[in-house]
C-alpha cells in the first residue's frame, strides 16, 4: 500500500499516517514540514508532483474550525471566507493536484475530512456558520469531482467522511457537553475511519459517510 496523508501534523492526520505505516509507505505531509499550506495552491501543486503517481490512497486531513458562531449576528465575512479558504478550497485543490495520483490498475481511493455538521439535511441546531458551510460546499466539490474521477479511474473512489467527535486540539474547547464515550482518541478514530475506506468501492464514491460507515445525508 502507498498512502500520502496531508495534514499529518494534526490529531487525526497523526493517527491515520500511524496505523498506515504498518500496512506499508506512507508520507507524511504537513504545513509546518514546509510541505504544503492550502492557502498556497502552487505548494500543493509542487508535493504533488514530488510524490508522482500510483497511489492506493490521499487522504486530506486537514481543517479547522473557524470562529464557531452562536447566533446569526455574529456572521462574518472575514470569517465565512477563512472558512472556506481551508475546510473547502484548499482540500478541492488537493484533490484537483492528487486524484490524478491514484492508482488506474486497482482499487484506490481519496478521502477528505468533513464534519456532520456541512450536513444541511441533519442541520436542527443552528449555529458555527462558516465552519458547517464550508463542510457543505467541501462535501459537494468532493462530489463533483467523484463524477470526472468515475470516468478517468474507473475503480477509483472519493469521499468525504466524519471522524466522530474526537478528543484533538480542534475539539478541545468544545468537550464540555460530550459524553465520554462519545469522545473518541484519535488512534480509534483512524481505526474506523480506516475501516469504513477498506468497505469502500468506486460504486460509493462521491459519498459522505460516518466513522462507523453509515451514510450522512447531504
Ligand atoms: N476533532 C473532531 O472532533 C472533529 C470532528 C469532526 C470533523 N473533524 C475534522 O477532522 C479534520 C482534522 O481535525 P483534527 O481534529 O485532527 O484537528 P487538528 O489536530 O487541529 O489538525 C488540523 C490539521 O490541519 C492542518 N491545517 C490547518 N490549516 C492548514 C493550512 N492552511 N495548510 C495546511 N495544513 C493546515 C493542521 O496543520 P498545522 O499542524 O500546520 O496547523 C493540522 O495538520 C478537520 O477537517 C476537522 O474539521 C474533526
């Protein structure tokens, strides 16, 4: 297996590039390692092109929650746009430099973090703005793409998934209310993230799905 992890640095991107390195190569990508920032595409375009070809599986796991808001006034422009920059753009020009990475010969897949709230069907609670419409606008460029990817890599697939509520320096101010057995560690997290990709195939790609593999509605 040859796996590349962008955002490794992070809590989540840590523990899948961990449990990947004993199913064989995967390479580390991080903002920090000088690999890549999202606000730059031209440094995603470049490890890109360091990394080549042949790849079994991308996965973008990158974010970050942006200025969470509690009440509509509290909308921002500034806010909404950073959003945007790093929960939906950058990964959109991720996938646009590494889909093209993907293996042909074989079944092979591309996964971005997402969050259950870019759900607008599940959305009752209100609330966090930019973060939950750049999940929606990430989940639906992942979308998109799958569709072009169908007809290039016929066996390939691109998703984007909810890793549960999982104890990272993302979710630490927002712990208070999680029971803890609803508060995952990120080893068991990359676990079933991992698991729920080894049950997928090119006839779900496009799709939004759970870490415990079931489908979250748009
Ligand atoms: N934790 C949760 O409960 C939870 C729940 C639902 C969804 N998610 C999603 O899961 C993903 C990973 O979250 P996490 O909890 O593992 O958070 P985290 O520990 O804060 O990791 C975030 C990662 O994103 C990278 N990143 C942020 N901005 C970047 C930029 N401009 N360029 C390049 N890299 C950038 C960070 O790099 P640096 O190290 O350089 O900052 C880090 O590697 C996010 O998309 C998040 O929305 C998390």
């Amino acid at each position: 297996v040859r796996a590349v992890v962008l955002g490794a640095s992070g809590g989540i991107g840590a523990a899948l590039a961990d449990r990947l390195a004993a199913r064989g190569e995967v390479l580390r990508l991080s903002r920090g390692d000088g690999d890549f920032d999202l606000t730059d595409e031209a440094s995603i375009a470049a490890s890109a092109a360091r990394v080549g070809g042949d790849v079994d599986l991308v996965f973008c796991a990158t974010g970050e929650l942006v200025a969470p808001e509690r009440a509509n006034r509290q909308v921002a422009a500034d806010a909404l746009a950073r959003s945007f920059a790093v929960n939906a753009t950058g990964p959109a020009l991720v996938a646009k430099h590494f889909l093209p990475l993907l293996a042909k010969d074989r079944r092979a897949g591309f996964a971005a973090l997402s969050a259950r709230v870019g759900s607008i069907g599940d959305n009752r609670l209100g609330g966090w703005h930019a973060y939950r419409a750049a999940k929606a606008a990430l989940n639906q460029l992942v979308r998109t793409m799958a569709v072009e990817l169908t007809r290039s890599h016929p066996q390939a697939f691109a998703v984007t998934l909810h890793p549960g509520t999982v104890d990272t320096p993302l979710s630490a101010p927002f712990q208070r209310g999680v029971a803890p057995d609803k508060l995952f560690t990120t080893d068991f997290a990359a676990g079933r993230l991992l698991s729920v990709l080894d049950g997928l195939d090119a006839s779900a790609s496009g799709g939004f799905f759970a870490w415990d593999g079931q489908a979250i509605p748009f």
